[in-house]
C-alpha cells in the first residue's frame, strides 16, 4: 500500500488551510487533569509548609505529582 504525499493529502482535504491535520479534536484532556491536579496540589504543599524551603520543595512536589501518584500505585500493586 502506497502512502500519500503531504501534496496528494493536500488535495484529497485531509489537511486544513494551515497545514495541521484536520482529525486532531479530544485530545486535550490529560493537559487539564494535570492542571487541576497540579493546582490543587500547589494549594496543599504551600498551606502545609512550615517554612520557606517546605513551600519551595511543594512547589516542585506539585510540578511532579504524576510520578510521585504512579510510584505509589505501583508500589501498592507490587510491581
């Protein structure tokens, strides 16, 4: 099976006028997970901080939250 050229797509309209591809809705939901998630753990680590160096080492805990939530499934499931 032949693939097409960006130029044959071009023609065949499976590209916009801008150059991006026309078939790209529904993937922006991770982006706001993490957001959210990112805020409201910026919230917890900075209101449970005791002192400067807590709240500039919440700061970087709420940036990694994703990998810290996954090591701790990870550990819960013994992998």
């Amino acid at each position: 099976m032949e693939t097409e050229t960006s130029e044959q797509c071009r023609k065949n309209s499976c590209w916009s006028s801008w150059g991006m591809k026309k078939h790209m809705g529904g993937h922006g939901g991770g982006g706001a997970l993490y957001g959210l998630g990112f805020i409201g753990a910026l919230v917890y680590y900075l209101t449970t901080a005791p002192s400067l160096l807590a709240g500039v080492i919440g700061v970087v805990k709420a940036i990694l939250w994703p990998a810290f939530l996954v090591y701790g499934v990870l550990k819960f499931i013994g992998a």
